[in-house]
C-alpha cells in the first residue's frame, strides 16, 4: 500500500480520526502504540493517536471553528457552553487543563471553576 486514502475504509474513517486529532499512517509504517485498522482480514490502516495535551489543543482548536471566532471573543453564556463541552470531553483531567481553557476563553482559572460549580448546582437542584 502506498497511500493511505486509496480505500473506501479510509474514506469512512477519516472524519472520525480528524475529530479526535489522530494521524494515518500507513500499517507498515505503524508505531507501537498505533492502531492498525483492518477490513476484510487486510491491513488497511494505521491511526497514531494524539498525547492527551495535543488533544485539549485540538479540542480548543475544533470549538474555535465550531464558533466561527476566537473563544476569548464568545459572550458569557457561549464561554459557559464552551466550558460544558470541555467538562464533558474530560480537558479538565490534563495536567493545565483548566489554565489552557482559561487562557483560550480570556477569563481566569476561577471564572472556569464558577463555571463548572455553577453547572454542579444547576444539577443538584434538578
């Protein structure tokens, strides 16, 4: 195989791998903690997945396009839901994870902890 995107399998996947900020490589090009895909009993791909602080990066990055602007520039109430997504994609479990959110909102590591108890009450008082 010489290119990766020369089956429809590929094709299938690459939206999938994109989201979540991997990178195909070939399977005879594949690391050791790389994903070999197969169809078929064939080899037909191999996903290298991101390190866990890429992938908050790639997070940021997605929800930036998602919103059309940068997220500093986002009112109140979308930073909140930026902040929700974020809990739930579980970026505040990296090491920096609330500083880098912080930092991409242009708020302060206690405005994204007021987001997040305000979110825990929201649900406590269901």
């Amino acid at each position: 195989m010489t290119e990766v995107g020369d089956h429809p399998f590929v094709a299938a996947v690459k939206p999938l791998i994109d989201a979540m900020g991997g990178e195909m490589v070939p399977p005879e090009r594949a690391a050791g903690d790389d994903v070999v895909l197969s169809w078929e009993g064939r080899e037909v791909l191999a996903v290298r997945l991101p390190h866990l602080s890429d992938s908050l990066d790639h997070i940021l990055a997605d929800l930036e396009r998602r919103h059309g602007m940068p997220l500093a520039d986002l009112d109140r109430k979308a930073k909140q839901s930026v902040v929700r997504v974020l809990e739930a994609r579980g970026a505040f479990s990296v090491r920096h994870g609330v500083e880098t959110a912080a930092t991409a909102l242009g708020v302060s590591r206690f405005t994204i902890y007021n987001y997040l108890n305000r979110e825990k009450v929201g649900r406590a008082g269901e």
